[in-house]
C-alpha cells in the first residue's frame, strides 16, 4: 500500500461507551448532563463529531431508554459550540451464554432486541451519524456475544439510511468490511459510505500494524475511515489513522489515560489528539467541513 497521508483530519470523540468504566475512573460520565458537557467540551477542544451513548443516571450502567438519548441530544444541540452529533445504535444485540456444559437458558445482562426497537431512538433524535456494528463476534471476555445477523444488520441500515441518518460502519475485523461492501452493493447504505475501523478489541482485530494495514487496503478508495485502538495503544493510534489516510477517534469509550497512571477527560484527549495531528502537518478539519465531506443533514 503506497503512503498515503490524510492532510485533513476530523476527530471523533468516543464520549462514555457501554463498558463497566464507571468504576475505573470518576471522569467517565454517566448522567445525560454530564455527558453531553463531556461532548462540549471535547468540541470546544476539536472534535468534529461526538459519538455518544447514555447510561442509567442511577447505577452508571449502559441504558437504551430514548428520554436518555434525548436529553443528551437537546442539550448538545442547544450549546454555544458546533459538532456533528454520532449515536451509536450497538445497543440491543448482547447475548451472554450460561456456562460451556449448560449454555441454556441465558443469563443475565441478554439483551436483544429486534430492529426498529435497535433504532427507535435514531428514529426520535435524528442525529446526523449513528453507528452499526458490521458483523458478530466473541466480544472480550466470558460467554458474551455482540450478536448483529446479516438479516438484522440489512434492516437497521435500511432503516438508517430512510431515516437519512448516515450510518458508521463500526467494522472490528475484516468480514465486516467485507459485509459493508455487500450492504453498499445492495443499495442499504450509500455514498459517501463511512466506516470506523475499530482496532485491538479482543476478540476482533488486533492492533499491529500488519492487521491495521490489512483493514484499511479492505476500505474502497471512495469511503472515508477513521480508525482507533483501545487501551494502551489508543494514543499512538492518531498517528497510525492519519499515516494511512484516515481520521481520528479518541475518547475514554476506548481509552481512559492521557500518559502512564494519569486518567483523563474526553478534552485532554482530543487535545493530544489535535497535537498529534498537527505536529504531523495535517489541519484539523471541523463539523461544517465534515457535513459537506459526507453529505449530512444538521437538524
């Protein structure tokens, strides 16, 4: 693959994520409020786009309720600050196994949920970007699936792209990539087509740079790809994405360390990010450029 850098990058902030973080650092945010001020302040420091997901305001776990997602999207778009609004639509695939003599019945924390009920909240916000997660697979640790079938995944992009919310193909190994190709195929997303190439999540994708290369020579030359690691590579990911034509995403969804011991906030984040990619000789490119770069619709 020749060398060929991005001279003009957007970063997206991973705001809060769905994971059991709450517990490992007191910046993580939970309540809509401080999520969406965790948003702002990450686009007042240079994100482009806020990928956002809402938690249970009492417990800090990861919710679905659509008055959460609501709150969180009012209160960003009534800020004195632009950024493009991303909503993940992961949610609702989650099946958790018993154990490897008893598989049946399910345990506890299952979620699954059918199509129009995955997108419902889509559907109520109309943000400009939401997420699908391209394929299933062993997520992490245990008995756990992130369950997304090719029937399942051909609706919720229907139904995105009817919406016209731009879909985020969130791909974690190489077959999603390749299912991507075959929804653009079939007409279920369209052009531009964008995809987050989402790296070192056990068990998809590792994070070496023969793997990374691999997703991206997978990426036509006519999508826009951002890319990035989890844990301690997240940081050295900006350089990576940007070197092979991409863009940016940091946030503590994937990361929740600035340097070695210190925790931080999604704006010190970005704020390294925004270093790295300016030191590199690339411009940081904001949400308007990012709106006409892939045809979205600010509501």
């Amino acid at each position: 693959m020749p060398l060929a850098m991005n001279r003009d990058v957007f970063i997206t902030c991973a705001v809060t994520g769905a994971g059991d973080t709450v517990s490992k650092s007191s910046h993580v945010p939970i309540t809509p409020k401080q999520i969406a001020d965790s948003a702002i302040d990450a686009a007042k420091a240079g994100a482009a786009v806020v990928h956002c997901h809402v938690r249970d305001p009492e417990t800090g776990a990861a919710s679905r309720r659509n008055d959460l997602y609501r709150e969180v999207t009012d209160r960003i778009r009534s800020a004195d600050v632009d950024v493009v609004l991303n909503l993940t639509a992961g949610m609702g695939g989650d099946l958790i196994f018993g154990d490897v003599e008893s598989p049946l019945p399910l345990k506890a924390g299952t979620d699954m949920a059918g199509a129009t009920e995955r997108v419902s909240h889509v559907a109520e916000c109309l943000p400009e970007i939401c997420t699908l997660d391209c394929g299933t697979m062993n997520f992490n640790l245990g008995d756990y699936v992130m369950t997304n079938t090719p029937a399942m995944l051909r609706a919720m992009a229907k139904k995105m792209t009817d919406l016209g919310v731009r879909p985020e193909i969130e791909a974690f190994d190489t077959g999603h990539l390749w299912f991507a190709k075959q929804l653009a195929e079939e007409g279920l997303i369209e052009d531009p087509v964008l995809i987050q190439l989402c790296m070192g999540i056990p068990w998809g994708a590792p994070d070496d740079l023969n793997t990374f290369l691999a997703m991206v020579n997978n990426v036509p030359d006519s999508w826009t790809f951002s890319a990035f690691s989890i844990g301690r590579n997240a940081m050295a990911y900006p350089a990576a994405a940007v070197l092979a034509g991409g863009n940016v995403r940091v946030g503590l969804e994937d990361n929740l360390y600035i340097g070695k011991g210190a925790l931080a906030t999604n704006a010190q984040l970005v704020e390294k990010a925004v270093q790295v990619v300016e030191g590199m000789g690339a411009r940081i490119i904001g949400p308007e450029d990012v709106r006409k770069k892939l045809n979205l619709t600010k509501r």
